[in-house]
C-alpha cells in the first residue's frame, strides 16, 4: 500500500471513530444543593435523557447555592446551558429588581423556557392529636420552621399574614429534626417546602397521625403564590385534598441553545416522565397545566413540540 492510500484509510478510520461523538449533545444542568430533592431530581433526568437518546444526550449535573446563582450565571454560560429556577426570579432579573438591582445584564432578557418540574410545595403538618384542622387553632401551638430554607420563610411570612406571628412558638432548630420531636410530642407541627410527596410528610405520616393543613382562597391570595392542590390519598390517612401554595419551578436555557436540542431535551422530559415517576413519585406531580405557571417566554424548540402535542396553539 503506497502512502496517498495508506493516508485516505487512516482518513476513513478517524471519521468514523469521531462520528458517534458528533451527534452526542452534552449539555449542563444547574440544579441545587446535592443535598436537595431537587438534585436528584436532576440525577434522575440525566438517566433518562441518556437512555431515552441512547446516549445522544449526556447532562452533566452541576450543584448550585440557589436559584439565583443559576440565573445569574446564564448569560455567561453559552447555549447548553440548563437551569432550574422559579419563574418569579427571572421576571426579576430581567427587571433588574430585587437582589438583581446592580446586577444588571441585557442578556437576562434571553432567558427561556424549556419544561416545569415539580413546584415547591408549602405543607403545614401537625400532630392529628393536637386537634388542629386549620390555621386559625394554631395559636398557643409550638411550629418547627427550620433555618434559612424557603419553607422556614414563607411559613414564618403566612403566620405573620394571618395574624399568628406572636400567638404561635417558632421553634428554631434543623428541618431534619422536625419527625423526631414530633414522634416524641416535643412539638406541635411543622412546615416544609418541596415537591410532593415530600419525604419528610411521608415519613411522619407513617410513624404517627398527623393532619396537612389546607389554607383558604382567602389565605391564598393573601400569601401572593400559586393555589395548588395535593390529590388525596397522596400521604396515608388524608382522604381529602390538600389545598395549599407552590412556587412554580421551571427549566430554563437561553437563546443560545440550537432549537433542535432544546425540542429533544422537550421532548424526551415529557415522554419520560412517568417512567421517571415509578421511582419517585413527585414527578406525577406535573402535568401539562403547570405551563401556565411560565412567566416569560417559552424556547422556540420548545414551542415545537408543545405545538406537536397540541398543548399550546
């Protein structure tokens, strides 16, 4: 073999050897905390989007401090760039308000929507020997709120909106510690935020009686959030409907992101989703409605396959 020939093998043989890897798609995915629900829910998204493409699809899941850390980080991130966040922060960001005053940058305005993932849900338990049903019988009770969480603020807001500030003992100690003082009747009850079913609800349902509060229309707009409602059954012994508050989370890219990649990330979301939910159920939590909880724009790749399912016009 003469060496033009020997050239034009070895030739062949690097572009077949490359092939595969061009059509592999690595992407980003900013999530949160490793310690969070929310990052194994990322974990779980990476599984199955590298199953469902079988391997044309690999997300690299980053931790992150929050939210805003995500927004902030998007326009200096390029196009596979993925991030979770509520739809309130980018509205923000792009506003150039609150804790993005400063922060400023014409890019944020390039944020959009790829797909909703189950929301932070606000759940108020108590012992069910307590006798308390609603809000207003929490006066002279003792509450865990947790430290620094969004559930520890937005319960320590409602209780001050609905006149309870000062009638109810916020007791201030770690979020993990909240079914153990309340299987040993050290407190009354205590508030979380997460996708539902969320893990700690589940296991104080187990271990004891308790009851999930549900707030009024009236309390609801009051709190300024989202009226969401838990479907019975959802923990043992709730045989009605829980009605209570969410803040909506979403997945988010940013114009940069190729509208063929932001369809198929889209795409293989949705129909994966119940598949993804048989080993955790928070995921059933979600469903086509939650895109009415999208404040901005939808990405263009996106809108295509919403379009081909029929969901948006």
């Amino acid at each position: 073999m003469n060496i033009t020939n020997l050239l034009g093998v070895l030739t062949v043989g690097i572009s077949l050897a490359v092939s595969p890897a061009s059509a592999e798609t690595r992407v980003t995915y900013k999530s949160a905390k490793s310690t969070s629900s929310y990052f194994q829910m990322a974990v779980q998204l990476a599984e199955a989007m590298k199953a469902a493409s079988k391997g044309e699809i690999i997300l690299t899941i980053e931790e992150s401090q929050g939210s805003v850390q995500n927004v902030l980080e998007a326009p200096r991130r390029g196009g596979n760039y993925v991030f979770t966040a509520p739809p309130v922060l980018v509205r923000l960001a792009g506003a150039g308000k609150a804790m993005f005053e400063g922060k400023e940058n014409p890019a944020f305005k390039d944020i959009r929507a790829l797909f909703p993932i189950p929301s932070l849900t606000m759940h108020f338990v108590v012992r069910a020997d307590s006798g308390v049903t609603d809000f207003d019988q929490l006066s002279g009770k003792s509450i865990l709120l947790g430290k620094g969480s969004f559930g520890a603020k937005e319960g320590a807001k409602y209780l001050d909106l609905f006149g309870l500030q000062d009638n109810v003992m916020q007791v201030d100690a770690e979020l993990n510690n909240a079914v153990p003082a309340l299987k040993n009747e050290q407190i009354d009850g205590f508030v979380t935020a997460g996708s539902f079913p969320a893990p700690n609800v589940i296991e104080a349902a187990a271990s004891l009686d308790v009851t999930v509060l549900s707030l009024t229309d009236e309390q609801i707009a009051k709190t300024k959030r989202t009226r969401l409602e838990i479907p019975a059954g959802t923990y043992k012994g709730q045989d009605e409907p829980i009605v209570t508050t969410s803040l909506p989370v979403v997945a988010y890219a940013t114009t940069e992101m190729d509208n063929k990649t932001a369809f198929e990330l889209t795409r293989t979301y949705w129909r994966n989703k119940k598949a993804m939910a048989k080993d955790a159920p928070w995921w059933d939590g979600v469903d086509e409605s939650f895109l009415e909880n999208i404040d901005g724009e939808i990405h263009p790749g996106a809108v295509r396959y919403y379009k081909s399912v029929g969901w948006i016009k």
